[in-house]
C-alpha cells in the first residue's frame, strides 16, 4: 500500500509540475491611463434589447461606477427602450457619449430612435456625437443612398458631429458615404477577417493609414476594435481572454502614440448577442458579473490558472483513492494513476468551460446532457485502462486453474451431462453425444432434452443414437416444454441419476475433449468449489473469413475478460462446458426462466450465495460458430437482452448489505455490465444525438466544445482501440490479421447490443432465440444490417455537411466531424461484413489466389500467401 501511495503521489506531483510549466505568462505594453472610448450597452446578464425588462437608472449608475476609472467616453448604439438614461447618468461620473440611433428595417422604430437621439443630442452637454445607424449597410438594412438621408435629416438637428459605424472596407467602397459624414467611424474587427492574434494591431494600424490615404483631412475614428475572451476560432483567430487583454493593451498604446481615436468594444459581455455565434457574447473588458478579465497592467496570467490546477489534481487524487486496496505493481499503479489524473484535468476543464460562458435553457441542457453522457464513458475507458495496466504490468493469474488439480486416489463423484436441444441438426448432436461417450472418467451419465421439437426427423435420429451408445444415456422428448432453455435443464435434473453429485452443461454442438472432466472434477474436492467454467471455443473458424473474425472476436473474451474476472471470482457463467456442483444449483434455487440468460443468472446466483467458482482457459470442447452474421447478431441480442435482465432483477445484491458478494465482487459485476452494455448502448445513443445537432453546428454556428465534449469521445475510442489491440497481443493467441478482423467483428455489433438493452428497459419476457448453427439457417432479412448502414450514411453525410459548411474554418466544427467518421465505424464494420459474407471476399481461396498473383512482384521469396491462407485448426474434427 505504501508503494502505491507514493506512486500516486508522485503521479500528483508530476500533474501539478505540468500545471506550473504550462502556466502563461504573457508580456504586453502597460495601460496606466484611462481608455479613449469603450462600447456600452446597458443589458444584464439574462436581459435582452428586444423583449424583456428594460434596464433600471440603478443598473446604469452601478456600471458607470464599474467603468468609469477605466474610461473617458463611451459609445452606446440605441437611444430608446431605457438606453436614453445612460447619457445623463454618464454625466454623474464624467464620462463623455457618443449616442446612437439603431437603425434596421423596422421604420417605426428607426422614426423612434432619430427623435430620440436628437432630443438626447440637445439635452445632454457631454453628448460629442451622434451615429446614425451601425452596420446598417453591412446588414443590408439600407442602402447607401437610403442611410445617407437619415444621416442628413440628423445633421440639420444636431448640435453634434454625426456620423455612421461601418467596417472599415465599406467606407472605401462606398466615398459617397463618407462624403455625408462628419467624420469616419471604421470597425477594424480582426476576428471577423481571421487574422491571427499576433498580427491584429500591426494590421489594424495599416488599415488606418489606408484609411487616411483614401480621405485625407478626414477625421479617422477607429469606433469599434476589440477581440473576444472565448468562443470559436474564425480561420487563424482564436479567440481567449489573455488573447484579448494582450491585443487590447498593444493596440491602446499604439493607438495613443500615434494620436489614434478608437473606441474599444465593449466594457460588459453581452450573453444575449447569441446571433453572433458562439463569440457574440465574449467582447468585453468586463464579464456579466462586472468583473474585470484581466488587468492593465503587469504580467498577464490566466487569473484562474492555481484554481484549476488545484480542481484537476484533487479530482485525480480522489480518483485514485481506491487504488490504494489493490495489489499493485509500481508501472500498472503509475498507469492507472495517471489516467485518473489526466480526468481530473478534464473536469478542470469542465469547471472552467461552465464558469467562463453563459449558457441560454437550450443550450445548458445540451451540455450538461452531453457531460451526463460521457462520465459512464469516461468511467468505462478508465476500466479498460485499469485492465490494460493490470495484463500488461501487473502480477500474473493466480486464480487460473492452469494445470489440472490434484485429488486423492478413487476420487470420481458422478457426473450427469446435460444437453438441451431445440431443433438442433441431428448429425451435429449426434457427434456432440459421441464425444461424450469417449470422455476419460469412469463414472458419468449424460441426458439429452429435445424439447418442443414436433418434428420426428430431428429426435429420432437422436433418441436411436441414443440407445445405441448405452444406458448412460438417456434420452427426453418434451414436445411442450415451457420456460426455454431452462426449462429443458429442469427437466434434464428431474431424470438425473440420484447419486449424480456434477452436473455437466454442454450445448448441442459440442465436441468436448475426452480429458475435460479427468483433469477438472478433481477441483471439486473443495467443498466451497461450486462451478468450473472452461472456455467457449469452435472448430469451424476456416469456414470463411467471416468466421474467422467472429471466432477471433470470441476468444479475446475467454483469454481476457474472463481470466481478469476470475481473479476476483467474478466470472461470468457461460450454458457450456461448464461443470456446477449439484448442490450449488439447488441452493441458487436452480434454472430460472425468467431471464433467457439462465446460465448467467445461475451462475450468478451461486456466487451470491458464497461459493468459490473457477475458471480455466484451457480449451476442453469445440463447438460451432453461428452459420451467418444476422445469426452471430441475433446471439449477441439474446446475450445483451438477457444480460439487461439479469442486472434488473439482481442489482440489489450490488448494495450494502445485500448478498455475500464482496467488495472486489461487486465491483467486477457492476463494471462488466457497464462496459459491455453501457459502452455500446451509450455509442449509439451519443452518436444519434451527434446527428440531431448537426444542423444546429452547420447552420446555427453553434460549435461542440472539443475539449468538453468532442475530444474525450475520440480519447474513449482511442483507448477502446488500445485495448482491445493490446490485450489480444498479450492474451489471444491469434494472428494479428485474424486479430484484425476481430475488431470489425466487435464493433458490428454495436447497434444489435444497444437495441438489445433498449428493448430489455421497456420490455420484459422476450423469448429464447435459436443460434442457426450446423446448416439448420433460420431465414433472416434479406440485408442484415440495414438499420446499421443508415446510421452509417447519415453520420458520414453529416460529416461532409459539417466540412462543406464550415467556412469560417472553426476548429471545433473539424473535430465535431472526425467524431462523426469515428462514431460510424461500427456501423461500417456491420455493413462491411454483411455485404462480403455473400461475397468472394469471404473465400480464403480469393486471398490465397491474390496473394500468389502479388508474390512473384515483390523482391525475394514473399510470405504473405502464407499469411492469407486458411488456418489449420487442429483443435478437434466434428467427428473425430
């Protein structure tokens, strides 16, 4: 415990030395005096120019008293709907206006605003100017010719220069404008052209002395600059508040220094300017709060910077906590500690992300229904990771019964094997029925149940076989049988020999080895033993390519999951070549029907109650892979549906108190299903609602946050990626091509695994499915993987709208569409598989042909139509 400690300590240590090297430190020109001018628009944080209340005379005063020690003037852009107060009460902390009339399309309002601005104009002393409209021509509100009459109807009535604000290539555009004008008010908005942070204000002043040329003896006002502290980048512009205060402190003493008048925008944020994008509401000195974002002088440093710092390495550290009752090596407790770290920054992020932006109803829920989506996905990569430290640095097996056990001579319980059948090819159940008849142990039985099979073809052959190889076997016909499967083993213990101490579950298509009970039962001699698991495994992976992806994708689970599993004894209980203590099915109170999981939910079930269950990796039976991939998905459904069903009716034995399982136990129970059920369910779920808010980024301009949200999906991914290739090196002993299909062969059924666990929230008492197994193909729909090439087609399609739209270039947007490439991996891998099933493709034949045709261009002797080739499975012969 103590090596773990100072392991995460050290780990702590090295995250908080991160922070303190990354920590900007920006040098940039003082601002001692006041500011020439800054943008005013007297609106709270939840108000709105449009609707709403109006702003108070106390909330004006209050920002004049925020503002004024910063600046000597101010500019405002309306004069009605309670902005007409500002001027007078500017007047109370001296400070200087320049009033504005909103001019749009809408004519009464424009009538409105001119009165008023004019009545402002000649009631206020500190008024130094009027401006008829803002970026009314940019809009397209008014022509030039219709903008330049407001502007001269104004002029007659002003005591004051009038002008208009524009950007600043408009008044080129357009002299007439500025021949209509008292002086030239140009918007240089480095942002909005893409420039980047270190060329704005070199750049700002070159469009000034353009400016200058083209009207000499003009009076040249820069009436907007400014830069935004958060939002989305615009090309090379990339907006962050120590950005902003570095652009605004160079432009202000350049600006002094060459007598430049400007006039910063803004002083407050304006959380309602959301029809600007996602930058709108970010250009002010001051945050809605009225707090200052920076400082004007000294060092600039991000003043949150210590906060965050402290957030993400208390986070790790809290995460790494239970990592101080494992048994850790010093590189899997560095690993693990680390990861937990780098979420811990994550959430620093989170907090930062939240604190820094204003949120309307909308876009709060999304968000927060986003964040509320990926901390399952974040929990699950960080117990792949913990699974990845603990096969690659941690200490062996120990649990593993590796060897067979030893057991005192004469020692041979009897053992009954079950086998249910459900119209099952008669050939291949014969062949599973002669393996039996060969096992190695001297004292055994075996029952077969055919059940709720009418048809005398398929158990007859069985029942005449059956006679033929003896009275160990015994043979049931159940024509109405009701529970499914379970139902069948009930009835298989009800005709088992009374002495019959093991019960032995094999499914029809099982070949088992003759040394599978010789070198297992003797575990039994420990009275707290009650299950022996052994592999799954199969004998027909050289079918195709198909099924050789599928039975690679098997065995990462067997050599893997459940060796890790086993260490805790967690294992997850499998209706085959399992071996289950008569008595441990009588006190787990034996095959229930109300799951189509029985084996899972027994074995389960004995475990709860306390008994030791083992587990080894040795293969003791080949059975048969599913004959199609609509057959491998429907398995996969009936596992997932069942698995829901189990965690339904026992996650209360997950609670305190509630069952003997420990701590470790519970542990190992509650993951597994949250990383089998939840890693897939919660891909298809996040992926569609990805889709639903496509249009929104394309057409609304509103960007997921990478780092929140779009980054930490591809960072699952990538240790999804991780682990499933790392643990197959180490674990699955495979080829790496076979390894590589085996990962098309997971993620294929992502959406089969996802509809499953929809179904098993809303529905209960699906009926038990049918593997199609050994020829007897069960009619399935005529391309079985429709659903997955739509959401397939539509995720790429979005991705291309996403890349096609995005002409601002965001950042942000980007990534968006790599997730969405990403999140349609699975349901490529799907379609993929289901379009070469039928195909050449499939054929080992069209490899090894391919490669022979390729060998004799490469130099020297090639060895790749060796690599390509069939695999010799050498495990058993169906009828051997």
């Amino acid at each position: 415990m103590r090596i773990v400690a100072a392991v995460i300590a050290f780990v702590a240590l090295v995250h908080g030395a991160i922070w303190v090297l990354t920590q900007k430190h920006i040098a940039a020109p003082e601002v001692r005096g006041e500011l020439a001018s800054l943008s005013y628009t007297p609106y709270g944080r939840s108000q709105h120019p449009d609707y709403g209340d109006r702003p108070t005379a106390k909330l004006i005063a209050d920002d004049m008293r925020t503002i004024s020690p910063y600046t000597r003037a101010i500019r405002t852009y309306s004069s009605t709907a309670g902005v007409e107060q500002v001027a007078p009460i500017a007047a109370n902390f001296g400070l200087k206006v320049s009033i504005g009339a909103w001019i749009d399309k809408n004519e009464t309002r424009n009538e409105a605003e001119v009165r008023s601005v004019i009545d402002i104009a000649r009631r206020n002393s500190n008024v130094e100017a009027v401006y008829v409209g803002n970026e009314s021509i940019l809009r397209g509100d008014k022509s030039v010719d219709e903008l330049v009459k407001i502007i001269q109807r104004v002029k007659r009535s002003s005591p004051v220069p009038v002008t208009t604000g524009e950007i600043w290539n408009t008044w080129l555009e357009h002299p007439e404008l500025a021949s209509s004008v008292d002086f030239i008010a140009a918007h240089i908005l480095n942002y909005w052209e893409g420039i980047p942070a270190d060329k704005v204000v070199e750049n700002s002043i070159q469009i000034y002395e353009k400016l200058r040329a083209a009207f000499p003896g003009k009076r040249i006002v820069i009436a907007e600059f400014g830069w935004p502290s958060a939002g989305y980048n615009m090309h090379s512009a990339v907006p962050g508040r120590l950005e902003q205060a570095q652009i605004l402190r160079d432009f202000v003493n350049r600006a002094e220094a060459y007598g430049i008048d400007y006039n910063i925008i803004e002083a407050v944020d304006q959380p309602w300017k959301t029809n600007e994008g996602g930058v709108g509401p970010y250009w002010g000195i001051f945050d809605a709060h009225r707090d200052l974002k920076f400082e004007w002088t000294g060092p600039l440093t991000d003043p949150d910077h210590w906060k965050l710092a402290g957030i993400a390495v208390l986070v790790g550290l809290l995460l790494s906590l239970p990592l101080l009752g494992m048994t850790a090596t010093v590189p899997q407790a560095a690993l693990l500690a680390g990861a937990c770290q780098l979420i811990g920054m994550w959430a620093a992020t989170v907090f930062a992300f939240w604190k820094g932006h204003y949120f309307v109803w909308g876009a709060a829920f999304a968000l927060g229904l986003g964040i509320f989506l990926l901390i399952p996905l974040v929990m699950i990569a960080l117990a792949r990771i913990e699974e990845i430290a603990a096969v690659a640095f941690g200490r062996g097996p120990r649990r593993l019964l590796s060897t067979p056990p030893a057991a005192p001579d004469g020692y041979a319980p009897k053992v009954s094997i079950h086998v249910p059948a459900y119209r099952e090819p008669p050939e291949m159940l014969k062949a599973t029925l002669d393996a039996v008849a060969r096992l190695d142990y001297p004292n055994v039985e075996c029952v077969v149940v055919v059940n709720n099979t009418p048809d005398p073809d398929f158990w007859m052959p069985i029942q005449e076989h059956c006679a033929l190889l003896g009275e160990r076997f015994k043979f049931v016909n159940a024509e109405r049988l009701e529970g499914f499967k379970a139902g069948a083993l009930r009835l298989a213990l009800e005709h088992t020999a009374p002495d019959a101490e093991i019960i032995g579950i094999i499914d029809a298509d099982y070949a088992v080895k003759a040394d599978w009970l010789k070198d297992l039962v003797p575990a039994f001699v420990d009275p707290k033993v009650g299950l022996i698991q052994a592999p799954q495994d199969h004998r027909d992976g050289d079918r195709s390519v198909m099924h050789q992806a599928m039975n690679g994708e098997y065995a990462g689970f067997f050599d893997i999951g459940m060796v890790q599993r086993n260490e805790y004894n967690a294992i997850i209980v499998h209706g085959t070549m399992c071996l289950i203590r008569r008595s441990a099915i009588d006190a787990a109170g034996g095959w229930s029907s109300d799951t189509i999981c029985e084996d899972t939910d027994l074995g389960l079930g004995i475990i709860e109650r306390g008994y030791q269950v083992l587990y080894t990796n040795r293969r003791y039976g080949y059975g048969l892979l599913p004959d199609t991939f609509e057959a491998y998905k429907k398995q996969r459904y009936r596992w997932a549906y069942g698995g829901l069903q189990i965690l339904k009716k026992h996650w209360r034995t997950l609670l305190p108190g509630q069952s003997r399982l420990n701590r470790e136990q519970k542990r190992e129970f509650a993951f597994g299903w949250l990383n089998w059920l939840g890693a897939e369910s919660l891909g298809v779920v996040v992926a569609i609602l990805n889709l639903i808010w496509v249009p929104i980024v394309a057409f609304a301009e509103i960007a997921v946050p990478d780092r929140i949200l779009t980054l930490p999906i591809i960072a699952a991914f990538v240790v999804s990626l991780s682990h499933f290739v790392v643990l197959y090196r180490l674990r699955v002993p495979i080829s790496f091509a076979q390894m590589s299909t085996a990962v098309f062969a997971a993620m294929s059924v992502q959406w089969t695994v996802a509809r499953a666990v929809a179904t098993g929230i809303f529905k209960d008492g699906l009926p038990f499915m049918r593997t199609a197994k050994g020829g007897l193909t069960i009619k399935g729909p005529d391309f079985p993987a429709f659903w997955e090439a739509v959401l397939a087609g539509l995720l790429l399609l979005g991705s291309v709208v996403l890349v096609m739209t995005n002409y601002k270039d965001i950042t942000e947007i980007k990534i968006f569409a790599a997730v969405l490439v990403l999140q349609s991996l699975p349901f490529i891998s799907a379609v993929a598989i289901a379009l070469v099933e039928g195909s050449k493709l499939n054929q080992f034949s069209f490899w090894q042909a391919a490669a022979a045709k390729v060998a004799p261009l490469l130099p020297g002797r090639s060895p790749i139509a060796a690599k390509v080739s069939a695999p010799v499975d050498n495990r058993m012969d169906a009828a051997s």
